[in-house]
C-alpha cells in the first residue's frame, strides 16, 4: 500500500492518461523521478508529481521535444526555489509561453482548414 498522500505508477498512469512505458521513460532521462519509493522498490508519487506530468503532457500536442519538456521545467524548478537567482529562468519562461502561444496559433489554423475541408466533404456527399 502507498505512503500517506503517495500513489503507486499505475494510479498515475490512469490519471494521465499516459502509458506505464511513457511515465518509466521520463523517469530513465530526468523529466520525472518518483518522489519515493514502497519498501518494496516501486515508484511512489505525489499530486505535485501528477500535476509535472500533467504539464508534460499539454506539451506534446504543442509539439515540444523532450529536451524543450526538460528545459521548461529546469526553469520552472528554478524560479520556484528559494533563493535561487531566478531571473534567467523567468526570461527563460516567458520566452515558453510566447513560443506556445505562436504554436497553438499554428494549431488553431490548421483546425480551421480541418473544419473547411470537412465542410466541403459534407456538401458533396449531400
């Protein structure tokens, strides 16, 4: 049974939405280590892991590399620390979210011709 407040991979994995592969895969190059361990050796995670995976996960339809995943939340981690000098990394955030926005503009634009092609389709099958 999980620690107080811990959730075993396979609980994160029906949360997210995300495979067991895809969760040991970023835990294996960094993007998200368990915050615990059971006695007897299996990942334990918390809500703030859950919400890293979540982020990680909104990311991929934008198109984000594993490495750029990485980099945001080495900023992320930075400017939430305590005494850190975070101001690189709140550059290195804002930096983020412009390019976000400029991708789902890409997105939405691509929906919109989706939703004309679909429309032509339709007309023609009427």
């Amino acid at each position: 049974m999980p620690q107080q407040g811990m959730m075993h991979i396979g609980e994160l994995a029906e949360r997210t939405g995300l495979s067991l592969r895809t969760i040991r895969h970023y835990d294996e190059i960094g993007l998200l280590a368990p915050s615990g361990r059971s006695e007897g050796g299996f990942r334990l995670y918390t809500e703030d892991d859950f919400d890293r995976l979540m982020l990680i996960r909104r990311m991929k339809p934008l198109g984000y590399s594993l490495d750029q995943m990485g980099d945001l939340l080495r900023a992320i981690d930075a400017v939430t620390r305590p005494g850190v000098d975070s101001e690189g990394a709140g550059r290195a955030l804002a930096d983020f979210r412009q390019d976000a926005r400029e991708r789902r503009a890409r997105l939405a634009e691509q929906l919109g011709m989706a939703d004309e092609f679909l429309a032509l389709l339709e007309a023609r099958i009427r």
